[in-house]
C-alpha cells in the first residue's frame, strides 16, 4: 500500500531444492547455504540480520554504506535462484520461497500449508518439464553428457526410471569426419548428421555387419574415407 511502513523484520527462506543451495551476494556477511532436501522434507533459513551494501556516491563523498534489510535478501536469495534456473515457467519452477517472520520447519509446515503445497506442486510441474527435455535430448543423442543434473534430480524426484538419468559412464569418443560432431565411438550413424561411421561399424561380427550394410544400403560402400574408415569386408 502506499505509504506503508517498510517490513524490516526478519524473514525465513524456505527450500524443498534437491540440491544444496549456496548463494554469495554483495553484501555484508552475504553468504548463504541451504542443505539439499528430500521429497517430503524442507529447509528454513532465518534471515534476521540488516546486512550493508558498499555503495560509490561521488569522489567528494566517496562510498557510503547502505542498509540492506532482511526482506530484501530473502526475496534476492529466492527470486535470483529461480531466475537462473532453465525450462521455468508459470506454475512451473524450483521449490524456494521466502515467509516475513522468523520461523522452524515445523512451524512452516503449520502456519504455511497453501504457500509450501504450491511450491511442491509449482516444482513438480518443473521436474515434468526438465524430464521431457531429458527425454528428447535422449532421443536425439544418446549422450549422458548432454544430460544435466538437474535433469537427473529430475526424474529422481518424480520417482521416474529413466536410461539417461542413471550414473553417466566413462565413454570413448571420435569425432565425426562429416560433420565433426564429437559422438561414441560405438555410434553406426552420427546423431546429428545421420551419416554411417564405418569405425563403429567395423568392430561388428561379419552378421551384423551385414545387416547393418542391408538397412544402410548404398551409403556403407561408399570410399573408404566414411566415417575414417574402410567399409567392411566380409
């Protein structure tokens, strides 16, 4: 309301983030860490203090401390953390926000229930959406290293089963002589050029070379500069 006296009491930052969360703003004493939670579970962290922010008026005055107070920390503590988080939405993002007052977890979960229940469902809807990323970025490379952990988190926290939200494996790489796309070494065709890498096909049993070179057709007995290799010999 206009007018209104500025809140200036503490506040409590609340995390249901499946990560740690560990910010640094520019101010006094202005580091933050939250342990990472569990489904069910949340985090509280009390902001209580009226922080400083160092602040350059002129060269006649030089720089002057300015008061920071504890709201608004807490609302850069949440609001930063959403803003640099991908594939956000409406209705769809991380689970942190911030309450006015100095409060426990237990208290949250009593004093709270509509804004914690939005955040569980605000946070579910971006898990759904970081998991159908996942999902198509799966499709399209097969690649653990195209995966992020956030994706991870992902699917974790929903309780999905997912091949590219297992534990990333070490694999050999080459680089695609017809695009230069870095893919496995195991890889019958580019995945981003489409084109056949005779080096994978090569280590195939003479069977399955062969009905590799069926599906390719033509393409697999073309010179011997596809995919750095030569096409294979029966």
């Amino acid at each position: 309301m206009p007018g209104e006296k500025p809140y200036m009491g503490p506040c409590t930052v609340v995390s249901i983030l499946p990560r740690a969360l560990d910010e640094n703003k520019p101010i006094s004493r202005g580091s933050f860490q939250m342990p990472a939670v569990t489904r069910g579970d949340l985090a509280v962290l009390v902001i209580d203090f009226d922080y400083t922010r160092n602040f350059y008026v002129d060269h006649e005055r030089g720089n002057i401390d300015l008061v920071v107070p504890p709201e608004e920390v807490a609302r850069s503590i949440a609001e930063d953390y959403v803003r640099a988080t991908i594939h956000t939405g409406e209705g769809a993002r991380p689970g942190i926000f911030y309450v006015r007052g100095s409060f426990t977890k237990e208290e949250i979960r009593k004093l709270f229930p509509a804004e914690l229940k939005k955040a569980i469902d605000d946070q579910d809807n971006w898990f759904k959406k970081l998991v159908k990323v996942g999902d198509d970025t799966w499709q399209r490379f097969r690649r653990h290293n195209m995966i992020s952990d956030q994706h991870r988190d992902a699917a974790r926290m929903l309780g999905l089963k997912r091949e590219w939200a297992d534990e990333m494996k070490p694999e050999n790489t080459i680089q695609c002589v017809y695009c230069t796309s870095i893919i496995s070494d195991a890889a019958l065709v580019c995945p981003v050029c489409r084109l056949p890498q005779m080096l994978a096909i090569n280590k195939l049993p003479k069977e399955a070379r062969d009905v590799v070179a069926k599906t390719l057709g033509a393409a697999i007995t073309a010179p011997s500069t596809l995919g750095g290799a030569p096409p294979p010999q029966a």
